[in-house]
C-alpha cells in the first residue's frame, strides 16, 4: 500500500513513524504543501504540527479524495478553541471544569468561580505558560501577566485538585478506549484506577469523542478529583504518533506494537473513507 506521512518539515522528530511503515508499505514523506496535496497515494498520516498546518490537511485531502487518518479540519479547529469544545462538553452533559472567557484586563470575574483559577490563552496554539490565582487580588495581577503576553481572550477555569489522567482513544463510530495512562516527569506510566470509577473514566472519555466528533484517533485528559468526580479537561485531537508517544505507550499495555498501532489508523482511515467498520478488539 502506497502511504504517505505528511509533516511540517521536521522529518527527524517522524523517524520512528516512517520506518515502522516501511516494514509493510511503501511509505514517502512530504511536508506538506496546500497547493500540492499528494496524490497517486492509498491513505495520508497527518502528522503535521497543529500549530501550523495540522487544520488545513483534512480539508485539503478530501477535496482530492484522498482518505486520511485522523481527525477533520472541523474537529481540529474546534478543539483548538478551549472555550468552544467545553461549551461542546457542557451541551453534551459531559462534566467539566468551570470557566469564563475575558476579552479585557478590566472584565469581572465570574461570581460563581471558585479559587484557585487557572488563566491560559483560549487557543492551544499560543505559547503562554497558565497564571494560577488564590484570590480576587492575585486574579488581577495573573490577567495582567497572561494578556500581555498573548493577543486573544483568555479562558479562566477552576483548578480542581486531584488525579490528571489520559485517556487514549482509537475508533471511528464505535470507539474503544485503551488503557488509562499518566505522566510521571518526562515518562508515561500505566494508570491503573478501580472500578467503578475506572468504567466512569472510560465512559467520560468515549462520550467527549463522541460530542466533538473525532475519529481515528485522540486523548481525552481527564482529572479525579478528591471526590472521585471525573471531569474533561482537555481534548487532543491530533495528538503525536511516535513510539515514544501517549498513544504509542497505552496500545503497548493493551498488546498493540507501534507498527500494529499504526496499521490500524491506516485501516481506520480507508474504512472511513468505504464507510465501513473496522472492528477493534484486544483490550477492554
């Protein structure tokens, strides 16, 4: 199968995704181009960076027929926009953090939030670290710090103490989730949670796929908190691919290799594309 892996101009960073294919397929890597999407090729791995053209592939390839694994531009830009996905989330049910989007250093904040606050860009894209605030009066100087250093609105959500856990997911219409994973410093660890809060866990992270429309691939973050209340708090919906990766990690504990990992979303896309299901077995 002729499989191209399209990328933002770092080849050495998709190293490991590249030769994982070429075990099976006959593989070339571009970086992409909108004038020029590929063409004479079975199936694209977009592996580009969201921060730049990550949004522009799906639509790209589907006006040239091309079946893509992965997200649509739809979805990508939607979960790029921190505000507009929990809106998704909240409409859906689906629990997650409080919050409140200030365009201006001088708006209020919101009576009904809770401290401590977390303040970031509302877009993913921009790289401003987060401001945390304790009080009314470290919540001006924490707006103060983040507006000038990003030029859009700002989203302001509770800060929930508790377990932040990642959720992998892998499917089309009928998604699975893998195994539950967490970070550790700069490794991935295996997250074991027990039941129930496990199938809850699982449930929130199916339900906040389903609500945002992803398909192929993505993580779901999630936090418990001292409660055991779970909460969406984050949706990456382009996430990396690497064997050293999030999803790379979890498929291993659920027994899929890198290269059976990556098969499958090759296998997913061109489903996708026949508007057939793949059915995706191995783990619970």
């Amino acid at each position: 199968m002729k499989v191209c892996v399209l990328h933002s101009g770092d080849i050495g960073s998709i190293s490991s995704i590249v030769d994982a294919l070429r075990v099976s397929h006959d593989v070339s890597a571009l970086v992409f181009d909108q004038a020029n999407p590929p063409e004479n090729v079975d199936v694209v791995l977009n592996v580009c960076d969201a921060k730049l053209d990550g949004a522009k592939v799906p639509r790209s390839l589907r006006l040239k027929n091309v079946p893509y694994a992965g997200n649509d531009t739809d979805t990508l830009l939607l979960c790029s926009d921190k505000s507009i996905s929990k809106e998704f989330l909240v409409r859906k049910g689906i629990r997650t953090t409080r919050f409140q989007v200030l365009e201006t250093p001088k708006d209020e904040l919101d009576a009904q939030l809770c401290f401590p606050i977390i303040l970031s860009p509302i877009y993913k894209e921009e790289k401003v670290s987060h401001e945390i605030a304790t009080s009314h009066l470290g919540f001006r100087a924490a707006l103060s710090a983040v507006m000038g250093k990003a030029s859009q609105p700002i989203m302001v959500e509770e800060h929930i103490k508790g377990t932040v856990l990642r959720v992998p997911v892998i499917g089309n219409e009928s998604p699975k989730a893998l195994p539950i994973i967490r970070k550790e410093g700069d490794a991935y660890v295996h997250a074991p949670v027990d039941s129930p809060i496990k199938d809850r866990v699982g449930e929130a992270a199916l339900k906040a796929y389903a609500a945002l429309r992803m398909h192929g691939y993505g993580i779901i973050d999630v936090i418990i908190d001292e409660g055991s209340n779970v909460f969406v708090v984050d949706i990456e919906p382009n996430c990396a691919l690497t064997s050293d990766s999030a999803l790379a990690f979890s498929a291993s504990k659920a027994g899929l290799g890198h290269d059976k990992l990556l098969q499958l979303l090759l296998d997913l896309a061109i489903s996708r594309a026949e508007m057939v299901e793949v059915p995706i077995k191995g783990w619970q």
